[in-house]
C-alpha cells in the first residue's frame, strides 16, 4: 500500500512515484483557506463545516491458514484491521475526508508476510496482511457544482461494486487496501449516466512500503481510466471503459485496455428472474512496456435466482466463462490493478495470468438460509494456448450479519493443479516460469469477525 507518514506528516512530490500522499493539514490550508480572513461569519460556516462531519469506524479481525506446496510449513496468520475514518461537512462545496487504517499481528504470526523486515519467516506460506499504520484516504473534494464531485488526493478507486472489481479494484479482501493519490471527476448530469474519470500519479499497493522490490510497494503511475455507466434501457446496465496505465517502474504492466459490458436480470415470474451478462474488452501494451501485447477479454454468464421464504430465502446459480486471452510468454491479457482475489478462486492461484492465458469454467450458487448466506463455486481452469489443463478449484463461504453492525464469516479455498505433462513442461520448476504456483496444490483456510459503525 502507498505510506502516508502518520507520524511526521510528510509529503512528497506528486509525479516522482513517492508514495507520501498529501496530508490532511495541507489540503485544509489550500482548500479551504483556513486562518484566512474571511469574517466571523465565515469563520462560523468553516468550523460548522469542518466539526459537523461524521465519523467512522470499522474493526475486522481474521485468522487465515495457508498451506502452500511451494513452502515447507504452511502459514498461519492472526491479524486485526481497523480503520477510522473522518468526513467533513462542506463549506462552499468544498470537504475533506481522512481515513486511517492499521493491520496489526495478533496471537499468531507464523507467516511470510511479504516483506524484507527482519521477523519475516520464509519458511512459511506467503499471507500478505503485513503489519503497518498509514492514510489510505486524504482527500479535498468539491461538490459545488450541479451533479460533479471532485476528489484531489489520496483516495480509494473502484467503478464497479465488490467483488466485481475485475480491472480496477481496491484488494478488499487483503487487510491492507490499494489506494491511489490521484485526482478523480465524476458526473451525473445525463439521465441515467454516471460518467467517471481519473488520473492517478501514484498507486499504493498492499504490500506496504517494505516489499522486496519497490513496484510492489507501489506503480509510480501517469495513468489514466475513464469509465461510463448507462442503465437506462430495460434488463440491464450498460458499460463502458478505457484503461491507459502507464506504470513507470513496472513497465511490464503498462497497458491500454478498451471495453463495454453489458449485465442484468429480467423478472420471468413473480418469483423467478434470469440473470445474464456478458463483456468483452481489447488489451494491448502501452508506454513503456517493452513486450509485444495483443490480447482479448471474453465474459458470458447465464443463470436463474428463485425467492422461495420459509428457511431457505432464495437461491441463485449461475454458470460463468471467462477468457483472458494468452498466447505465450509475454502475450497475454492482464489485470495488474484488479481484486485478483475474486476471480479464477479463492485460492490465489491466478493473480498474475500464466504466459498461455485462461479459460475458466465455472458454477456459483448462493443461497440466504436462515439470513446466513452460503456460497459455493467451482472452477475449471484451462489454457487458452494449447488447450491444457491447469487445475481445479473448490470453494465454499458462509457469512452471517446481526444487527447490522456485525458480521462473522467462514471461507474455504481448495486448488488441485492438474500434473498434466504439458502443464508442468509450460509451468513447472524446470521451466523458470514466474508463474510456477499453478501446478502447486493450495488449501487456504479463514475465519473473520467484524464490526462495523
């Protein structure tokens, strides 16, 4: 993740890939003029402003297993995340919003977290929930004009719900959360049309400021993504999007990605709908990316959702493909700013796509009993080059909220890569491939409380 210093408050310069975002302090000076003399009365409306905010908090404590065939012991890891977060009311359209995250290691700590600190413990799997204190928001932003805001600073960039987060997303299932120092415009003001726009300079990955190698600590960036969203034609919403990252000290990642996706769900009964989308974009390298990159992102999905009441609310299942596009080496389709976590499973296998791209198969049930909710998917992972067989995937998840406020959760992830001959000869040790994880087996284990105000 990017690093504000919480401690000293400094800041870097923006375009020089530092990861010191802009603080608080120096956006509510430049922003809003604060110390200025601008009346008694303007003073009033300025603190009114800056006190009557709102504040909030989130604590989620988790405990993950790892057991990974690429290390002699498996990890196991204890953390705690909690954020508290600020957000002022405005003064002349103008507010500010902070929010301060720490991951700490509780009772167990017999993991690799993914950093080069002293304590780090190679021996064990990889769980990156490293410990670290930092702003993951710190932003000025300015709604003083009809159906726009603005949003100068540090801040977190999706445009699509969790965890549909497939290009651009914020890690959230990792305790640290990827953020941007960027500036960002979103409009309203064509009926049914939500417009978004940003630049982002500097893009603070989860791995904290400790990562072996700098672009995992962060992308210095001069990168630009622009996303529109219609919904106002029957059964479903329409997308599109342009993704230009130019990712300065991880070239390897710099790409141009053109898009649109459609999705929905059509009432078929009073209480069956059919569910459906389908998405296809263009890759291809961009900047300074020394490879030769020209690939295709397919998405189709069908299903059904059913309401029944009584014990078992609903139930929903739905069969997806998903193409990322490969044909060897350096040609393939990749998502460098997505929540790889929620695609191609849980187990983490796929975060980076293998040099002969992916093919996935896979069923998704979700079921609301006895207001749990229960998911279940299976995946089966293939190659677009040379149409092999990576492996399979099993995954199970049941969380249940009370009271709102609440929430505890149960997650299970079980991948069995398939020991094909040309899998291991494309993916195995002996190919110094990068992405060798896809013929290592993996089970991950968690379990998580959480509380949220």
């Amino acid at each position: 993740m990017g690093r504000y210093s919480a401690i000293s408050g400094t800041a870097g310069t923006p375009g020089h890939g530092t990861r010191r975002g802009m603080t608080l302090w120096a956006l509510l000076v430049a922003g809003l003029g604060f110390g200025s003399a601008a009346g008694a009365r303007a003073e009033d409306a300025l603190w009114q402003a800056l006190a009557g905010g709102k504040f909030d908090l989130l604590m989620n404590y988790r405990y993950e297993h790892f057991d990974d065939d690429l290390r002699p012991e498996p990890g196991d890891a204890s953390t705690l995340r909690t954020t508290l977060g600020y957000a002022t009311g405005q003064f002349h359209g103008f507010l500010l919003r902070g929010l301060v995250q720490d991951v700490s290691q509780v009772i167990e700590d017999d993991f690799d977290d993914g950093t080069l600190r002293p304590e780090s413990k190679t021996q064990y799997a990889v769980i990156p929930d490293p410990s670290d204190t930092d702003f993951i928001e710190a932003y000025l932003g300015y709604q003083g004009l009809l159906d726009t805001t603005f949003k100068l600073g540090r801040q977190i960039v999706t445009f699509r719900d969790a965890p549909f987060h497939r290009f651009i997303g914020n890690v959230l299932w990792r305790q640290n959360w990827m953020n941007h120092d960027a500036f960002s415009a979103q409009n309203r003001s064509l009926q049914n049309t939500v417009i978004d726009y940003v630049y982002s300079w500097n893009v603070n990955r989860i791995f904290t400021d400790e990562a072996a190698v700098s672009s995992m600590a962060n992308f210095r960036s001069d990168s630009h993504l622009v996303n529109v969203q219609y919904t106002g034609i029957p059964f479903g919403k329409v997308e599109g999007y342009a993704y230009l990252l130019d990712l300065e000290n991880s070239p390897g990642n710099s790409t141009q990605t053109y898009g649109a996706r459609f999705a929905g769900a059509r009432e078929l009964t009073t209480a069956w709908k059919a569910l459906y989308a389908v998405e296809y974009a263009h890759e291809t390298d961009y900047a300074g990316n020394p490879g030769h990159i020209s690939a295709d992102y397919v998405l189709a999905e069908a299903g059904a959702a059913v309401t029944l009441g009584g014990p078992v609310a609903s139930v929903s299942v739905k069969f997806s493909y998903e193409l990322l596009g490969g044909d060897g080496g350096t040609d393939r389709f990749i998502t460098p700013l997505a929540t790889g976590h929620a695609f191609q499973g849980w187990a983490d296998r796929f975060l980076d796509t293998p040099q002969d791209g992916i093919e996935d198969y896979y069923w998704t049930m979700l079921a609301q009993v006895w207001d749990a909710k229960f998911t279940f998917e299976y995946h089966d992972l293939n190659s677009d080059n040379l149409d092999y067989d990576y492996g399979e995937e099993f995954n199970l998840m049941l969380t249940r909220t009370f009271r709102e406020h609440y929430t505890f959760g149960l997650k299970y992830a079980l991948y069995e890569a398939d020991r094909n001959a040309e899998n291991l000869l494309r993916n195995g040790p002996a190919s110094l491939s990068p992405r060798v994880t896809v013929v290592n087996d993996a089970a991950r284990v968690w379990a998580w409380a959480t509380i949220k105000f």
